[in-house]
C-alpha cells in the first residue's frame, strides 16, 4: 500500500483526506492507512499547507476566493490552512478583472443593458467572485483596492 501511495503523490499533491479516501480499498485495516498516512505527513511527502498553496496556484487565476475554499474543503483541508493559504494569494479584485477582460474583451456593459450586466455578473459568480469583487469590477473601478 505505501507503493501505491508514492506513486499516486509522485504525480501530484493530495489533501490527508483525499489519499486517505483512494488508499482505503486497498488498506487492510484503518489503523494501518491511519499510520501510513502519519508516516508520509512526518515524512513531509504529504502536506496539506503545500496542497492547498499547489492548488491556489493552479486555479486562482481563474477562480474566485470562494470558489477555491470551496474546493480546499471538498478535499478534506482544515479551514485554518484554507484561510492562511488564500491570504497568501494575489487580491480577488485583480484576479476577477483579469478574467472578466479575456471573456468581455468589449469592456464593461452600456449604462442602460441590464441584461448584458446581468450575463456579466452570472459569469463572474459562477466563477467564485464575491458580490463586491463584482461590482467593482462592472462598475469599471480600476484604482479602487
């Protein structure tokens, strides 16, 4: 089983939990995965803080704040390590601008297309931008912080 894990983390990062859920079929009991995943946490092979900071960095040019402590949690990591991972990241307004330029090369909205705002927005929600992020981001505040 200690095979079957390194060669699943020589591919890539994992949360504790998310390894712990492929190894656990093939584990004999829960107390050997529970000391094989011990093992690779001292070991520093297995790290939530270096997970989390993989995936931010992967998908924060794309992704929202929320969205990404959405995905963190989905995989098992402690809201404290979500928290101090995304403090480390670039603002969510820079981040959100970036996306909304490459998808609306056009710029912001006409004043009086609501339905156009409203596409917008949808786009940028989905995406994980908070409420605020977004309407600075429509409204065209480009030197707010």
């Amino acid at each position: 089983m200690r095979e079957r894990a390194l060669r699943l983390l020589a591919r890539r990062d994992y949360a504790r939990q998310e390894l712990s859920r492929k190894l656990a079929p093939h584990a004999e009991s829960a107390q050997q995965l529970a000391a094989l995943i011990d093992d690779l946490a001292a070991g520093s092979l297995l790290s939530d803080q270096r997970y989390a900071a993989t995936r931010i960095s992967s998908r924060g040019a794309r992704v929202g704040d929320a969205r990404l402590a959405y995905e963190l949690r989905g995989k098992g990591v402690a809201e404290d390590v979500v928290s101090e991972a995304l403090a480390g990241v670039e603002d969510e307004l820079t981040r959100a601008r970036r996306v909304w330029q490459r998808k609306f090369a056009g710029g912001p909205p006409a004043a009086g297309d609501a339905a156009e705002r409203a596409r917008q927005a949808r786009f940028l929600a989905g995406r994980g931008f908070s409420a605020d992020t977004i309407r600075r981001v429509l409204r065209g505040h480009l030197d707010d912080d």
